[in-house]
C-alpha cells in the first residue's frame, strides 16, 4: 500500500537550504493529499512558516543531546503513533539520532535521513547503529555527498539504500521579468552578489578578498552580500582593513530573493564545501552566471563554460580574470543565464523532486 502519512523533522533552529527543501516538499505533499505534518525547533523559521501555512506542526526545544532525553523521545514516539505516520524524514544529524530513534521504537516503515552536507559521516558506533539498523532509505543532495557518506566506512550503509536527490526550484517562483532591485547600479559597472550563512564554511573572506583585487584592477564594481551569522562584524571590519568597504553592501537576511537577484550581474559562490547549493540553483533560474571555486558538488551544478565558470578552490586571482570575462561581454552573460535556467527546469524542478521522493518513499526506483 502507497505511503500517505509523513513527518518531516527538522531540528535546524535557522534557515537555509535544507528547511526550504523540508518546507516545499512537506506543502507540495499536503497540496497533493498526503496527510503530513511537521516537527521543528519551538521558534525556528521553519516552526513559524509551516504554522503560518497552517500545516499540523509540533514545535519542540530540540537540541544535539536529546536523543538522551527519554520523556522526549517518547513524546516525539507518541505524536508519530497519534498521526500513524509511515514515513519520516530527518534534516540533521542530531534528528537522526531523536527523530530516527522515536521512530523505530514507533514501528514507522521509511525512516528516511536526507543529507545535504559534503562532509564524510564519522565512523562511530552510534551512527553504524543508526544507518544499518534504523534508517530504510537516506536521500543525498548530490552525488558527492553520497561517496561522502561512504568516506570513512564503505560499509556503513548499502549503497542501495543511497538515493541522490538534488535540491529542486520551483521556476513560477522566480520570475524573469524585472521588478524592483535592491541597489540601482550605475553606469558601466557590474554588480557581483553572494547570499548565505555569514559563517567559515560559506568563505565570504575570499569575495573581500576578490573585491580587493577587483579595486585595484581599476573595475567598476559592487559587491552585494546577503545574510546574517556569528561572522558579520568580522567580515564587515575584515572589508575595512583591505580599503574595500566602500565596494560592498552587507545586506543581511533577506525574506525575499528575487529584489537581490535583479540586482546583480553574477553570482560569486566561494563556499569552502556545498551539497546541492539552492543558492546556486536559484541564481541560475533567475538567469545569472555562477562563478565558483571547484569544490564537493558544485561541478554537479555549474557546467563550466556553459552557465558559469569553476576555478580553483581559494584561487581569487583566477575568479577575477573570469569576473573580466563576463564584464566585457553582457552577451554572454545572457547566454550563460539562459543555459543556467534552461538547466533548472531540465534536471531541478521541484514537481520531479517531489515525484522522486514519493517513489522512494514507496520502493518503486
């Protein structure tokens, strides 16, 4: 029998790709008749916005230790059996080990773990419990992070139980017609953007670091960088020390992406590590190029040449010479924009997401 009550669970107290992802999908379902509910940290966006859209929601004090909170994980077991869920689907590792735990004791048929981190799974003996004992399926946001998940232990979990599932766009989101940008750009100037987390992993170092070579280049330019995290004020005093501070616009987090992406020219990703990067995906359906470093996934996205260019990973001299390229020749960038839409609705959209996932819900790929 087809699987038609799911839990998505997210413990994620900010947001990003993975709570888009958790939120689209948990609607898209809804929308289609399946019974679904969600569980997410009490006043996380993700608690508010599936509230809002008035999906049954759980909002729970979640933290990495309260798989150790026995009186929790019964009550996570108890709201699974009330709404007979048979499928359950965990964001972050620290879900696994609650989420996954409450599960199996609950009986629930797909216990599903989608990881979006292109980082390996440490070899430890709670997680061969959980990914050869408790988990029936785990979803990989690209193929990378699949070989990833495999690193430490080729034996961890069957690679038959691995489904790679890219992040997916939904296109009548992203309008091509212009609307109202964020900044006017000025005359015979090329406007950069980058949005996400203000944290290590995302690099932002590195787009200073660019837009210091760029000033000296003599380019006309600006930087837009969108988000908030634990690093702003270093980034912004880190932006002032290479004389560059009149070059970029901190943005912070933006409820709307569209105002951003009609304001900038390229994307600039210089992430240390990436999944299947929304960001990226959502640049290319509002037909912008992406230049990014040569790291983890994101050859699985950016077709070098084709709707943006990879460079060597840390290698801003070689990103500003692709940064040239593109200033000169706006034909290309609408070249390059187009084939970066054109990729979307080809291989990400969110309705073929959402199919995938409910043939592997159900065994039937």
């Amino acid at each position: 029998m087809a699987t038609q009550r799911i839990c998505f669970f997210n413990s994620n107290p900010a947001w990003g790709g993975g709570e888009k992802w958790h939120f689209q999908h948990a609607l898209l379902l809804e929308k289609k008749g399946f019974h679904v509910i969600g569980i997410a940290n009490r006043d996380s966006p993700l608690a508010r916005k599936w509230a809002d859209h008035r999906l049954p929601t759980y909002p729970l004090h979640l933290s990495n230790l309260s798989f150790l909170n026995l009186p929790k994980v019964l009550r996570v077991r108890r709201i699974l059996r009330q709404h007979r869920i048979e499928a359950v689907i965990l964001n972050l590792s620290a879900d696994l080990k609650l989420g996954g735990i409450a599960a199996w004791a609950g009986g629930v048929k797909h216990i599903i773990y989608r990881r979006g981190q292109a980082l390996p799974v440490r070899n430890t003996a709670m997680n061969r419990f959980l990914f050869r004992k408790v988990l029936t399926h785990v979803i990989a946001n690209s193929e990378e992070i699949k070989q990833k998940i495999l690193t430490n232990n080729r034996h961890l979990v069957s690679g038959k139980k691995i489904h790679v599932l890219y992040n997916a766009i939904d296109l009548d989101t992203c309008p091509i017609a212009p609307a109202c940008p964020l900044y006017p750009k000025n005359a015979g100037e090329i406007v950069l953007g980058n949005a996400g987390r203000l944290v290590s992993q995302k690099g932002q170092r590195y787009l200073i670091e660019l837009a210091q070579r760029l000033k000296l280049e003599g380019v006309r330019f600006k930087l837009l960088i969108a988000g908030e995290g634990p690093l702003a004020a270093e980034l912004a005093a880190y932006a002032r020390q290479l004389d560059v501070g009149d070059c970029i616009l901190f943005l912070g987090f933006l409820s709307e992406i569209k105002p951003f992406m009609d304001s900038i020219d390229v994307f600039v990703l210089t992430s240390l590590h990436e999944g299947s990067s929304n960001i990226v995906l959502e640049a290319m359906a509002f037909q912008k190029p992406v230049v990014a470093f040569d790291i983890s996934s994101n050859a699985e996205l950016v077709e070098n040449g084709r709707n943006g260019y990879l460079v060597d990973f840390a290698n801003v001299s070689h990103m500003a010479a692709k940064i040239h390229t593109l200033r000169r020749n706006e034909g290309l960038r609408k070249d390059m924009g187009q084939t970066g839409r054109d990729h979307v609705a080809q291989r990400h959209s969110i309705q073929g997401s959402v199919a995938h996932l409910i043939q592997i819900m159900n065994d039937t790929i």
